[in-house]
C-alpha cells in the first residue's frame, strides 16, 4: 500500500476539499479538509476517516494513524501551523 492507494480509497468514499496523506510503510498520517466535519463530534470526525481504511488496519497493513480535521475556513486559518506532511 502506498500513499497514491490511501488517498484514492478516502476519496472514493469522501468528499473532501482538500487531503494530505504520509504513509512510511506502517504508519499513515492524514490531514482532511471539509466543511461536513463542522457538524461532527471528534469522534465521529475520526470515524468517518477510519472508516475506508479499516480493512488495512485489521490486517495490519496500516499499523497507527494519526488523523486532523478541519473545515474549509478552519484549514485557511490554521494551514500555517499544519503545513502539509
């Protein structure tokens, strides 16, 4: 798996604005941008992400993942300090 493969499964399940993905072999670092997180708890802002990947993390293809979501107007604001990875 690599980061082409994560980015395609996220977006064939979201609609995104905007999606960062690092992959180093095990461990993934996502950051996701759209404005539908706004209406959504922090853990479902994760379930929702966890979700198009889950059959990697149980086979362990995926072994950690490290997921920040932001709105539209939220990523505009905070891109400086969450620079894409």
């Amino acid at each position: 798996m690599d980061t082409a493969q994560i980015e395609a499964l996220l977006n064939a399940e979201l609609t995104l604005d905007e999606l960062h993905v690092a992959f180093d072999g095990s461990q993934c670092k996502i950051i996701a941008v759209a404005d539908f997180f706004n209406d959504l708890s922090r853990v479902k802002k994760q379930q929702v992400i966890y979700k198009p990947l889950q059959a990697f993390i149980n086979d362990g293809t995926i072994h950690a993942v490290t997921i920040k979501t932001f709105s539209a107007e939220q990523w505009k604001r905070d891109k400086m300090f969450n620079l894409p990875i």
